[in-house]
C-alpha cells in the first residue's frame, strides 16, 4: 500500500482521547481495576513520571543514511531495496546469554557470499538497564554486539532515561540520557571500547532518511509521554516531519513506549496513542506502520485508518527478559487469534508470548514486508514465526 499524502485522513472513529482517571478514595489504598482482557489501552497515570530531556542546540535533527554509511545507501539505492533489524528491550543485566543468541540469528542474515543483507540494526530502546548509566554499556551493548556487522542506531527507552536508581542498584550519577547522548549522539565517532565506535545521531528523538524510507524515532521519556504536561515541544517536532516526510517514501515511526499492548502488565500507552493520533490529523499523513518495544513480547496489531490496515508492531523481547518467566504474557481470558480488541478498529493478529526474536524489515518502492524471528531461549533452530506486508 502506498502511504502518500492523503486529502483527508479519516479514522474508524475519532482520535483517541484519555480523560484522567478518578482519584483514589481517601480512606486508604485500593487495588486498581484490572483491565478488560481485550482492552489494548492502560488507563492513564496521574502524574506521569517525566525527566526533561537533554538541552540541544541543532536545528536540524534529520541524519541521512548516506551520510554515515554511504556504501550502504548507495547499494539500497541501486537495488531499490533497503533491509534493516528492529528489536528493543536488550539490556542484558542479568546476563547476555539471551541477547546474545539473538545478535548471532541476526549476524547470520548476512549471506557470506553477498547478496542481500542488512544496511543496519533499529533499535527501538531500553538499551541499557536499569538506569542507563555508562559505565553498563560495554557489558550491556558493545560485547553483546561486537561482531554485529553493521550500524546500530537506537532511541532510548524509559530505562536508558531513568536516573532514578530501584532499590539495591547502584546509586545514579548522572543525568538523565548521559550514557545515551555519549554513546549515540556523539559529536564525532570516537571508540569507546574495542568493538565498535559511538554514533552521531543529532539528538534522542530524530530522523533518519534512507533510500525508500523516513524513520522518525521518538523519545516517550520515563512515563510514555512525548512533552511535559503543557509543553508540546516533541510533539509539535513530529508533526513537522510528518508533514514535511517525502511522499514517494514510506514512513514509519519508532517509539519505544507501544500504543496498544494486550499484555497483563502494562497495556498500551495512553498518552502515547493521543499523541500520534494528533500528529497524524495535524500532518495529514498515515504512517507505513508503528514501531515500539517496552512489552516484552511480540505483538502485531492491525488498525485501520483511511480504510486500510496499518500495523502496530511491539517487538520488545530483545534479549532482556532472559529465560520463559521473564516475558510479559498477555492477559487471561483471550479467544483466538485474530483478537478483536475493545477499539472497534484495532485487531491483535499474532502475538508470540514464550520466546524472544527481533524484526526484519524490508522495503522496496510498492511496499514493506516485516518478518519476526523467534529465537528459543534454549539455543535451538531460529525459525520465521510471523510475516506481513503492506
């Protein structure tokens, strides 16, 4: 399907708004409601937990990808194909076993002997756990990736932003995003271990031009929410790049806070929703598909805007949670697949609860095919567990 400017972007029903929940009564503490099992959408926090992001002075915040990987651009280019990996949530405190099962499944789709492979590895955050500090990354991300033959470029997630340590970590001493900004925003590429160099991306929420697509990445900070309560900095941004996204390109959009998710824990993002729901009556443009983490699991939504289906994709099970027990499963109670959830015009398709994976992406000029990978936790075959094109 072509994504294109539209004349009018029209939903199922309206964009999604989110009045704040009732306070608590006063005369103690009370269990929350526990969601419909096919309800999508958590109800809002009040307040959300926020942490102003770093101060930038650029102006521009796109990176093309000939810029910092033109052999990679210019093949793209000349096969009017562009492949990359997407996955989130790798941090792998609790040891790399995991993550690193899913690094070697995505080295060997690298043919040895050329052919197609990927210009670079998307990924959708929480990079580091639990509170982003740098001195974790060289356990936590270079030696997990060292022999990853491509770029990686990432937005972070609540993790990589928190610098408000839990109970028994270690005490926080530093700010919100310093390990993210020196290691992804680096003014100039510079080794900080033996594996590979810091990126230049100008800044945590940005984007990326390749040939056949714009990735616009976003920051939805601690709590999921683009912008404090009265501000719309980031939020005002995406608009803008949604408008001004090249309309012989497909468009995605990576946000590490998902927002619809079926699981028991934490379900979709409310502010999140509102906010790309705004951005895409504002810009007057539907994105290609939607790209988060967060949940660790795979979730692939289908939710239709101007008459046709756009995926909602959650690909959160990086690495992170590091054996069955750890993953979020979804909520009790669900019937078969596809699941019509309590959103008239959203459906979950497929979801895959018990092993970890990561995404491939694929686009060429009349569409985008994404291919989730499992990669079971014990070290047997990788397989391809769900395809979709659009």
């Amino acid at each position: 399907m072509s994504s294109g400017h539209a004349h009018s972007v029209h939903f199922a029903h309206p964009p999604h708004t989110h009045p704040l929940p009732p306070r608590p009564p006063a005369n103690g503490a009370i269990g929350k409601a526990r969601r419909a099992p096919n309800d999508p959408v958590a109800a809002p926090k009040e307040p959300l937990p926020y942490e102003p992001p770093p101060p930038t002075n650029l102006v521009n915040l796109t990176l093309p990808l000939e810029i910092v990987n033109p052999n990679a651009s210019q093949a793209a280019q000349a096969a009017q194909k562009l492949i990359f990996h997407c996955v989130g949530d790798t941090g792998g405190v609790h040891g790399t076993a995991t993550q690193e099962l899913i690094a070697k499944a995505m080295e060997d789709q690298f043919p040895k002997g050329g052919g197609d492979h990927p210009a670079f590895f998307y990924h959708l955050g929480d990079v580091i756990y639990f509170n982003g500090q740098s001195q974790n990354y060289n356990a936590q991300f270079y030696e997990p990736y060292q022999y990853y033959p491509a770029l990686i470029f990432a937005i972070p997630g609540n993790h990589d932003g928190d610098s408000h340590p839990r109970p028994g970590d270690q005490p926080d001493t530093e700010p919100s995003l310093y390990g993210f900004m020196q290691n992804f925003c680096d003014s100039a590429p510079h080794p900080t271990s033996p594996y590979r160099l810091t990126m230049t991306q100008p800044y945590v929420y940005w984007t990326l031009e390749a040939p056949l697509v714009t990735i616009i990445g976003l920051y939805s900070n601690i709590g999921g929410s683009l912008d404090a309560r009265g501000t719309s900095e980031q939020q005002q941004w995406l608009q803008g790049q949604m408008k001004a996204a090249p309309a012989d390109k497909k468009l995605l959009i990576a946000v590490h806070h998902p927002p619809y998710s079926l699981d028991s824990a934490h379900g979709g993002c409310p502010d999140i929703l509102t906010a790309l729901d705004r951005a895409v009556v504002a810009a007057n443009r539907v994105p290609d598909a939607i790209l988060t983490g967060h949940v660790h699991n795979y979730q692939r939504f289908a939710r239709t805007i101007n008459k046709r289906e756009v995926p909602y994709i959650v690909a959160g099970a990086g690495g992170y949670a590091n054996d069955a027990r750890s993953m979020h499963r979804l909520a009790h109670g669900l019937p078969k697949l596809p699941i019509q959830t309590t959103h008239p015009d959203v459906k979950l398709m497929n979801y895959n609860d018990t092993e970890p994976g990561f995404l491939r992406v694929t686009v060429v000029p009349d569409g985008i095919t994404f291919e989730y990978f499992q990669v079971p936790f014990d070290g047997s075959k990788v397989t391809l567990f769900d395809t979709v094109t659009v």
